[in-house]
C-alpha cells in the first residue's frame, strides 16, 4: 500500500489528497493508484524476463476500463470470462491475440464473440464445451485456438471459496479424463489444440501447491508433446496472493524460479493469469463514519459503505485493513470497534472488534487492498447507487466510472402498461 501515504496529516493517493477528493467526488468511493499498478506489473514482467512470458491480465478483478487501458499500455494481455469482459480489454486496446478467454461457462455467443476477434487461446474445461466450441468454430469456417484446462487435484490451501484445483471443484479436466479429451480435440474439425492450462485458486500465500500443480501440468505437456501433439502453449493460471493483513505474500523471484524449473526444455510459450496481484494493492474504498454507536455490549461504527460496495468480508470474511483519512494524533490510543455498514443485515459488516485510533461520526476511513474484487463484485442491493470509480496519477485524478443518478436508476426499470396510473387493467387470464 505504498502509494497511499500521509502528508500533511491526511491520506493520499500519490499526490491527491483522499480528503479533496471525498469533496468532489463523494462517498463512497473507490481510489486507484495508478504507479501502484504499473510497479506490480513491471515487478512481474521483471520477475519472468528471458522467458517466453505473457502477463494476460485477468479482468475479473477489476475491470474498469481506464484500470484495464493502464495495463493495456504496459503490454499486458488480457484474460477474460465473459463477452463484456472481451469487449473491455478490446475497447482498453489490448490486441486480440494477447487475450485468453477462459471460464467454465461460455456460451456459444460468446465463442462466436471471441472467434470473430481472433483471440489467442479458448481455455476449454470440458467435452461438452470443446462439442460447442467445435460447432460454433465450424460454422464460421474456423478453427478455435484451443488450450485445456487441467484439474491438478491439487490443494491451493486457501480460502475453500477461491480454491479452484481440487477433483471436487467443477473446474478443469481431470487428470484422468485429459489423454481422451485430447484424442478428441484432435479429431473435432473446429479445434486446433495448442495448449494446456491450469489454475488451481486464488490469493495464494505458498508455493507448495504451485510446485504440485506445475509438475503435473508440466509432466503431461512434455508426454503429449512426446506423443506428437502439437502442443505450443503452458497457461500457468493466476493466484499469487497479496498482503492483506501482514501475510507474506510469494517471493515472486521464487515464484519465478518454480516457473523455470518446471518449464524448462519444453517447446513452449508461456501465459500468466494475474489479476489480484496487479491491482489488489492498488486500490481502496474511501468511506464516511455516519454514526458512532454505542451498543449495550459493543461501539459500532456505521459507515456509508456497505456489503453492496465491498461484499469480501461479507462473503469469504474477508480481512481489509483500515486507515483513518486523517492522520490519529500521536500517542492515539487504539480502542475495538465493529465497522458496519448501513444495510439490514448483519452480514454488513466490514470488521468485528477491530482496534482503531478515536474516529468521529463525519471522519473519514480508507478500506485498504481493495483494488481487486472490490467495485467488480458490487451491486445496487437496497436501491444503492454502485460507488463511482477515481483512477490518481501523480497530482492528477479523473472519475473512471461516474456514480450513476436516481433518474437513471429509475429509468432503467420502465412499468408495464397494466402498471401506469390511468390504464385500464386488462382481464387477467385463468387457466382453462
Ligand atoms: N485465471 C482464472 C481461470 C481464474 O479463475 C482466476 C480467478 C484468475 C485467473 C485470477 O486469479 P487472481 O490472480 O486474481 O487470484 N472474488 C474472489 C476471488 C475469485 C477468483 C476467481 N478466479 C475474492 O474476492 O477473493
């Protein structure tokens, strides 16, 4: 969280004052950083210089444009799961044939979406998808670039709600079904088969599952490859964790080492699937203390912000860490407080006896590492207005995703004739 700092007594990001900014834009808000991002990416591109690496930015966690654009301008790719997702890394500018279009559920709309782009790879999870991907190739006179996503059955040892690589998690081919499933590809005349792919889960703190995970991955390409499929391609999949709460995050020069080690001889490309990693740090939700409480039992704080705006503590107990806006006077004593949203629910709350230095209601607080699955995961919930986007480089600051107005909201749900005053009712009809 290096880029955001105090001055003067209060909160920037880079050179812009939060407390400005919460002026002009309102709260709640997400801030990026931008040097943020481009210093995770160039650490990265870093970290796997010399080999044939592609970082394709997995826009799921974040995926606002300008966010995506500043990646786009360092050389990432993209990896995408939906057609929304497709047209976002396009519209940033990132070249077709640097986007990777991954994802368990692709319709055949958004194959077709894909094919028409000329994407790099498909990563393909199962029979019936390669069927249908086959089919929608073969209709356009194409073939799709096609990759295979491996279930390792390996334990990535996180979260069990990010946690991807196991027998019992609906993704990826298993091991035991891939030798098959190749076979197939091979004979589908809407797939050109180039390569496998793998990833086990998200927010990883320890190599060991990557270690297992790239051995076998590794270990089949080299057999099929052996067996003269024409395999050219190794997505490695995304996952390197960040620090939330002091967790050391993997050392990304041994990240990189277990990379070489494991791809080292093979005739092959390699593709990275970063998201969390490039803007988890990058980012945090500005919000305003709307009461102090005291309860019988517990001193609340409610905030502006709420689970619709940042639903990770809410649905995986997420930890974030919080920074008050203005810099706690010197000596400020830590007191245990509960960080609560607004919402009816008592999964609305950010952080359960959480020490913080004295906070008044108007005062505002920094929801830290909330860069990556922040504003992508949020939702209108209680008619909320979704929080507006700022995007900070150096001293300056634009609003990357405005905080749309009520009468939009309203126009978006237009009534039914039968609903409007001064209509007559028509008769409804029963069943015969
Ligand atoms: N590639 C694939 C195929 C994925 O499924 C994912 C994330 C990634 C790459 C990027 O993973 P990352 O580098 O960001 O860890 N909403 C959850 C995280 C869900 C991750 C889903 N897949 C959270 O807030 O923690």
């Amino acid at each position: 969280m290096t880029a955001f700092h105090y001055r003067d007594g209060a909160l920037h990001a880079e050179g812009v004052s939060l407390t400005a900014l919460a002026e002009t834009v309102g709260t709640p808000f997400y801030c990026y950083a931008s040097g943020a991002i481009e210093d995770a990416y160039n650490a990265m591109a870093n970290a796997l210089s010399g080999l044939p690496a592609m970082i394709c930015y997995a826009l799921k966690a974040n995926g606002n444009l300008a966010v995506v654009r500043t990646l786009a301008k360092l050389g990432a790719g993209a990896d995408v799961v939906s057609e929304g997702e497709l047209r976002v890394a396009l519209a940033a500018g990132i070249p077709a044939d640097k986007i990777v279009f991954a994802g368990v559920g692709k319709t055949r709309e958004e194959m077709a979406a894909g094919l028409r782009a000329g994407i790099l790879q498909f990563n393909v999870e199962s029979v019936p998808e390669l069927e249908a991907l086959s089919e929608v190739a073969t209709s356009m006179g194409l073939r799709a670039p096609t990759a295979l996503r491996v279930n390792p059955d390996v334990d990535a040892l996180t979260h069990a709600k990010i946690s991807t690589g196991r027998a019992e998690n609906k993704f990826g081919i298993d091991l035991g079904h891939i030798q098959d499933t190749v076979k197939l590809a091979l004979s589908l005349p809407g797939i050109s088969l180039e390569g496998l792919a793998v990833h086990i889960g998200s927010q990883l703190t320890d190599l060991t599952p990557y270690g297992a995970a790239f051995e076998r991955l590794s270990a089949l390409y080299r057999d099929l490859h052996g067996q003269g499929v024409p395999l050219r391609r190794l997505d490695f999949g995304g996952g390197l964790g960040i620090s939330y709460d002091g967790e050391t995050p993997p050392d990304l020069a041994a990240y990189a080492a277990l990379v070489r080690k494991h791809a080292a001889g093979l005739p092959a490309e390699l593709v990275f699937e970063p998201g969390r990693f490039l803007v988890g740090n990058a980012g945090v939700l500005i919000a305003r203390v709307l009461y102090v409480k005291q309860g019988a039992a517990r001193r609340f704080l409610v905030l502006d912000a709420a689970m619709n705006d940042l639903i990770r503590p809410s649905m995986y107990d997420a930890y974030h860490a919080f920074k008050p806006v203005r810099a706690p006077a010197a000596g400020a004593v830590e007191m245990p407080v509960d960080i609560v949203g607004p919402i009816c629910e008592s999964a609305d709350t950010f952080a359960k006896q959480r020490p913080l230095p004295p906070v008044e209601a108007g005062d505002l607080l920094a929801i830290c590492s909330t860069g990556a699955y922040g504003a992508v995961m949020s939702s209108t919930y209680n008619c909320r207005r979704l929080a507006p986007e700022v995007l900070v480089r150096g001293e300056d600051h634009a609003i990357v995703r405005a905080r749309p107005d009520y009468a939009a909201m309203l126009a978006g749900s237009p009534l039914p004739d039968w609903l409007k005053d001064g209509q007559v009712q028509p008769a409804k009809r029963g069943v015969a």
